[in-house]
C-alpha cells in the first residue's frame, strides 16, 4: 500500500501514516489530473481537423479543475500571525515530547 512495505506501514505512528497517506493522495490526484490533460490534448488533436471552427481546448472539453480557484494570497500580518501559531504549537509539544520520566 502506497508503495511501502507492510513492515514499514507497521513501524509507522498514526500521525506519520496520515501525513504518508495525505501525500500520496496527493500524488494519485495529480496523476489522475495529468491523464486527464493528455487524453484531453488527444481528443483535441483527433478533433480539430474536423471542425471549422478552431476554438478553445478547454472549451471543446472542459475538465472539473478548470475553473479557477479562488486566490488564497495572504498579507503579511496573517502569514506572521500563522508563523507565531505553529511556532507556539512545536514548542509546545517539544514540550510534551521532552518530559522526564517521575519516580515514584
């Protein structure tokens, strides 16, 4: 699975498994998507020389992901505010990480 072997799967804690997992996902979705574009240039090319008009490729054959998502630029105080946070949660949980064992 995900090309790892069942003992490196077994070795993994949960948070590493879903960060493997969220990545390759990742990676499947941009495969499917530039599959997707090369059979859409196939039927572009097998298509045009039978229509008159020569028209847009992505009009001819639209995919779902071709719509325009929306910009997600953010300004320099969100990107601080958002460095601030993750710095705040890695201390923290080094934090947690580093406790020394209590003797009893």
């Amino acid at each position: 699975m995900m090309g790892m072997t069942p003992s490196a799967l077994y070795e993994m804690e949960l948070r590493e498994f879903n960060l493997a997992y969220a990545g390759w996902s990742r990676l499947q979705e941009h495969l499917m998507h530039q599959a997707w574009e090369v059979a859409r240039w196939h039927g572009a090319i097998t298509i045009t020389p039978h229509i008159k008009s020569g028209g847009n490729i992505m009009q001819m054959l639209p995919l779902p992901w071709d719509e325009k998502q929306p910009s997600q630029d953010i300004d320099m105080e969100e990107r601080r505010r958002r460095a601030a946070e993750m710095i705040k949660l890695i201390h923290n949980e080094s934090k947690e990480t580093c406790k020394p064992d209590s003797q009893d």
